[in-house]
C-alpha cells in the first residue's frame, strides 16, 4: 500500500507531522493493506493563520484494488484529531465496503450432474 501525505504550508508548523500522521493511518488501516493499493492523506488549515474551533481539515482517500475511491473528511482544532477522525471514519467504511464486495464474491453454481 502506498501511501503519498499533502499538506499546505501552514500546518507543517508541528514537528513530524506528516511523519506522525502517516504512521497513525497506516495503522488505523492495517487491516486493509492487502486490499488497498493507495492512500492519499491531505491535511490543510481551513482559515490559515487565524485561529478558529475546527479550522484543521484531513482527507483521507482510499483505493481499493480494482474497485472505486473512498474518501472522508473531517474537521477538529488539532491536524492531528481531525487525521484521527478521518482515518476512523475511513476504516469503518472501508468496512462495510469490502464486507459487501466480498459478500458478492462467491463461486458459481457448479455443473449439475446427470
């Protein structure tokens, strides 16, 4: 699984953010990596240098192999709170997600004998 971290200037304030953010989504979604040949994670400050109550965004994208994106987003007044949201939030339906795709996976009817 490849996973590629964007952010903006503004919240690469922190020390190892991008560091400390890829790590917690790799293993918030470790259980998917298998399945999954992408992730994006992009991380950006709504309002730039003013201050405000849940400024802070993260948008997690996930590719499944041979299936669609999925993607979330989720705002808190830390990077790293809204990063934790949204990879809990993605895992949940990734989920859901790969439980019914794989419920829809089954083999064919064997040949009737006769």
């Amino acid at each position: 699984m490849q996973v590629q971290f964007n952010s903006d200037s503004s919240v690469m304030g922190t020390a190892n953010v991008a560091e400390r953010i890829e790590a917690m989504v790799r293993e918030k979604l470790a259980r998917f990596e298998s399945k999954l040949t992408r992730v994006e994670i992009h991380v950006r400050d709504e309002n730039g240098s003013k201050h405000g109550a849940d400024d802070k965004s993260c948008t997690i994208e996930a590719r499944p192999a041979g299936g669609r994106a999925i993607g979330v987003t989720e705002k808190s007044d830390t990077v790293d709170a809204a990063a934790r949201k949204a990879a809990n939030t993605l895992a949940q339906r990734l989920q859901k997600v790969l439980d019914k795709s794989h419920r829809h996976d089954h083999d064919q009817r064997p040949e009737k004998a006769l």
